[in-house]
C-alpha cells in the first residue's frame, strides 16, 4: 500500500496511462518508489484525453509522463533519465 503522508509533491508529475499497459506499470512503479506524488490521467475510452495528450506530447503511446508541465517522454525515457541520475533533480524542483 502507498502510504500518501510520506509522499514527496515539490514538483507536479502528470501520467498519461491506459489499463493494462505494462510500460504505465512499470513507470508509476518507479515513481512510486521514490515516493513521488503523481496524478494520473487514464485515456481508455477518452479519446479526448488521448487527442490531448498527443497534442502536447508529439507521441501516441502511453505511458507519457510531464514533469511540472515538460514532457519527458515515456517509461524508458524515464528509466533512461534515472540512470543518468537526471530524474530526482527533475522531481525535485518545483
Ligand atoms: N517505448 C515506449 C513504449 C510504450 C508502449 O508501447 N505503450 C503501449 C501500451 S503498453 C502503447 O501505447 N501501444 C499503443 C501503440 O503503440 O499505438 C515507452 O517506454 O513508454
């Protein structure tokens, strides 16, 4: 269970997801790791989140993520920013 009085929300983390969708789940999995606060938006059968999200993103795939209003792109580019040791600093400007 994710325990919400331990999460960090200095910076604002947006999840575009869809349901059974591994890469969602293994994006929020690391977030959830770090204790980070996201909100998710899930696009099944909205297509007009989806619209949305390719509008503001380029990309059709989920996840995608926005770090204080960036997108940075999907689950590998999130992984990828981590081992770059690029991800806490992202999250932990406001
Ligand atoms: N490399 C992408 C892969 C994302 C991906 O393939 N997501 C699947 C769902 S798990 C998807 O959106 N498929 C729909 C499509 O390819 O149009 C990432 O790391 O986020």
């Amino acid at each position: 269970m994710t325990d919400h009085a331990t999460m960090k929300t200095i910076a604002k983390v947006t999840i575009y997801s869809s349901n059974l969708c591994g890469f969602c789940f293994r994006a929020k999995r690391l977030l959830d790791s770090k204790g980070i606060a996201y909100e998710e938006i899930n696009v099944d059968q909205r297509n007009d989140l989806r619209q949305h999200m390719m509008q503001i993103t380029g990309r059709r795939t989920v996840p995608q993520i926005l770090i204080n209003g960036d997108a940075i792109g999907g689950c590998d580019e999130l992984y990828l920013l981590d081992r770059q040791q690029k991800l806490d600093p992202l999250l932990a400007a406001s």
